[in-house]
C-alpha cells in the first residue's frame, strides 16, 4: 500500500530505518560537526533536511555581506531564503533565487555588560550556544533542535515549553530586517514589522541580524519518568506549577506516558552526563525508526505499545542549559503542530490519539507516531499570527515516521484541527490551511499582517505557492 508518495510500506520502512542510523554515525564520526540529513543544495537541487520536499530553482546563492542579500532580492522576481532546511512544508521553495544564510553567520557585535549579542541571521543554533557559552553566556531556554538557523527559528517563532518561559522571540531586543525593496529596517518588539516578522515565515522580508538578550550560564536538572495519562492529568496544575519546564511523550494504544522535566540546579554537572544523554537519544531515535515502524506495520500497536513503552527507563542528569534543552534530532520523521488552549490539553490529545487508533484498526497503514506536548503561557504578543499568542497554550505534536501513511493520518487530523479551532503551526505540516482558516483564527491581526507584508514586498518577491495558499498573496511580477 502506497503513501501518495510513491513509496510502500517495505521501501519507506528501510528508508526511514537506514537514514536515521546513518544521521546518527556521520554525526557521531564528526564528533557532531555535520549531520547527513539536514536541509542543503547540491548539484543545483535544494533539498529540505527530510529529502521530501525539493526543487531546482533558477539561482542559488550564498550572500556574505548584508549588500550581497540585498542585492540578490532586488534583482530577482521570487526570492526565498534557508536556514538548515528543517521544515516540513514547502515554504523555503524558491521559483527562481533561493539564498542559504549560511556564509552570512557569526557575531557582529556585542555588549558584555547588558547581556546582548547580535548574530548574523545565518547563525545556528549551536553555534551560537558555542559563542555564548565562551562569553560565560547562554540563552535562558531553547526549543529542541540545535541546528536550525537563528533566523529560521525566528521566521517560525519556534517555541520551548515552560511555566513563564515560552518562546525564543521573548529574548531578542532588536531584529534587522531586509525588505522586498532591498532595504534594512531595524526593528524592536514595540514595531509592527518586528511583529509580522516573527513567525512570518520570510512573508514581510529576510532576518538579517538578531540581537538577544543573554543570561549567565547555569546547569539544569533534566528527569525523565514514565507515568500513565490518567494519573498524569489528575496532578497535572501541581506538576507543571512546580517545575520551570514540562513536557510529555503520548503513543497510541497506551495508557503509559513519558513526563519530562526541567529545572535549573545549581549541583554539579553528573559524571559523562553528554554522552550519556547522547545514548539515550541515539538509541530512542532508532527504536522509533525500526522496532516501532516495525509494531505499527506488523499490526501489532494495539497489543504491544503499552508493554513497549511500559520498558523505557527514566533519567535523572545534570547538564549545560543548552544539552538539556536542545540536541541533534536524528529521527527521520515528518510534524504536524498545532495549538489548544491549556484547559483543553488531554481532551485534545485523546482526540487525536482516538483518531489513529481509529484510522489504524479500519485497516489503514500508519507509521509509529509519538505525540510531543508541550506549554506556553499567556500575555506572548510578540508575533501577530503566532499560534501561542496571547493565551495560555497547549502545542500538541504529531511525530510520525516519514514513511507510508503518515499523509493519511495527517490530513485526517487537519480536518480535525479546523472542527476544534486548532491553530496551525507554519514551519510544520500544513497542506490545506488558507487565508479564510487564518482569518478566522486571528480576526484582524492577520489582516494587519497581510496588509505589512504588501507594504513591504509591494512586488511580492517573497511569494511562493505556499505562502499564497496560505495567506493568499499573490505576486506582482512582469
């Protein structure tokens, strides 16, 4: 049975099975310097980090100076730009320019006494960790994978999960930005344009520059258990008021769940705490990707996922701030994300947990498919359209294996999305959402940011086919 992709479930169960074992030794033989599935332009042919999504657009560039991004914009009548290619819709696709930020990275300045660095945009994650961490510096929290670009985290507004704590964008204090005039504006959170620009996905202009505010560096306490949903959800207010970051681990067909925690400590760092958080990563990444594929094709999942995921054991590690908060995704999978209100939380998720089990005992083929939860709180208005703005949010996480079924899951849970009042999130899945769902999601913020974005891409060079489905631009091109 094939996917809409061309592939079976044989081809596709190999494909995901051998691409996550190789991601994990070429990084590990690099001593995590590369990673051989990540987003990249070879021969002409972009590809993102998945190798599912592709084009060869007209030009490829790789601009150095912020005159070369610019320049590169005015000349071209579509333009769009990558970070580390980790997304998992065609946004990046470029009809004719496609920029990688790549050559424009690093610190332009820095101010020690306030805690402020700018980067270049092309900047990643974990090299910016790097920087921080040689200045006695390091970002107050961080989302979950380290190399994406600063600019790309900031073009999707990528979220973490906290108490008070939610988002990356809550700790930048001025953004440049290169408009579809080729003109740089600085901005700061008080200015529309940093607004539309944050989670804007490249819609209003290219992040040039990033200025964050640091914090001094500081060890967390990371603890993983295993719990069921029930007991779970009767302590929940207690358990997410107690600790500075929560998360949970949902799995179709049982009841056991994985809690996960986070805290700042000021004990020591526990002994190879690195490495053996890097096991525990690696060998969690190629379980996913072959026993639990092989679960979910044999027709097994409703018998054996509790008793599999009853057999995970829990952690309890000190380490750096950013080895606890983010690490090398080395699981090829696709996501689909999206927001509820808090109240709604595990009325939501068994929803979409019911809605698998429901496609998956009528005969469908579904890969293995974990659920990530995760929090932000209320009050975050620093983007106009963000799915986390202003209310208290839950984000729930579809993470299939990118291997056959998963499209049939994943359209069936859009339409389940849009039933609930779902908010989409851009950088992830999204094959149906369009300008009328936004609209009604966000009433007049989203038409204040179609409005920005028109008056600062009057020519529509930032337009490609999926943010015109999505926000129903269309480009002004001869």
């Amino acid at each position: 049975m094939a996917d809409g992709t061309g592939e079976g479930r044989l081809t596709s169960y190999f494909r995901v099975g051998v691409f996550t074992a190789l991601n994990i030794l070429v990084n590990a033989l690099t001593l995590g310097r590369v990673l051989w599935l990540e987003g990249r332009v070879r021969g002409g042919l972009f590809q993102n980090w998945a190798r599912r999504i592709r084009n060869r657009p007209q030009r490829f560039v790789q601009p150095a100076t912020e005159a070369e991004i610019a320049t590169a914009v005015v000349s071209s009548q579509a333009v769009r730009a990558f970070g580390s290619g980790h997304s998992f819709n065609p946004g990046a696709l470029a009809e004719e320019t496609l920029l990688s930020l790549d050559r424009y990275a690093g610190i332009v300045r820095k101010d020690l006494a306030r805690g402020e660095v700018t980067f270049r945009a092309g900047t990643r994650v974990r090299d910016a960790v790097a920087l921080l961490l040689a200045e006695g510096l390091a970002f107050a929290a961080l989302p979950s994978h380290d190399a994406q670009s600063l600019g790309g985290i900031l073009s999707t507004d990528v979220h973490g999960t906290g108490r008070d704590w939610g988002f990356v964008s809550e700790h930048v204090v001025a953004l440049r930005v290169v408009d579809g005039r080729g003109k740089p504006h600085d901005v700061t959170p008080s200015d529309a344009l940093f607004r539309a620009a944050i989670g804007g996905i490249g819609a209003v202009g290219l992040i040039t520059e990033v200025t964050v505010r640091a914090v001094k560096r500081f060890n967390v306490e990371q603890r993983v258990w295993l719990s069921t949903i029930d007991d779970v959800e009767q302590g929940f207010e207690r358990l997410h008021a107690s600790h500075d970051h929560v998360s949970l681990y949902l799995f179709p067909f049982s009841e056991r769940c994985q809690v996960n925690t986070w805290d700042r400590s000021e004990a020591a760092q526990s002994t190879l705490g690195a490495l053996r958080e890097w096991l525990t990563i690696s060998l969690d990444a190629l379980l996913a990707a072959w026993f639990g594929n092989a679960l979910a094709y044999a027709r097994l999942l409703p018998r054996l996922s509790s008793l599999a995921h009853g057999l995970k054991r829990g952690t309890d590690l000190v380490l750096e701030s950013n080895a606890a908060f983010n690490r090398t995704l080395y699981h090829l999978h696709e996501e689909l994300e999206f927001t509820v209100p808090f109240e709604q939380t595990f009325s939501a998720c068994r929803q979409f947990l019911s809605l698998y089990e429901e496609l998956y005992e009528r005969g469908e083929a579904l890969p293995y498919t974990l659920f990530e939860v995760r929090f932000t709180p209320a009050g975050k208005t620093r983007a106009l359209i963000g799915p986390g703005r202003e209310r208290r949010c839950t984000w729930i996480d579809l993470v299939c294996n990118d291997s056959a079924g998963f499209t049939t899951y994943y359209r069936a849970a859009e339409q389940r999305m849009r039933e609930i009042g779902a908010r989409p999130h851009l950088g992830k899945w999204c094959e149906s959402f369009g300008p009328g769902d936004l609209r009604r999601l966000y009433g007049p913020d989203f038409d204040a940011f179609v409005a920005l974005a028109r008056l600062h891409d009057p020519e529509g060079r930032f337009v490609n086919p999926f943010t015109s489905r999505v926000f129903g631009f269309t480009a002004k091109r001869a």
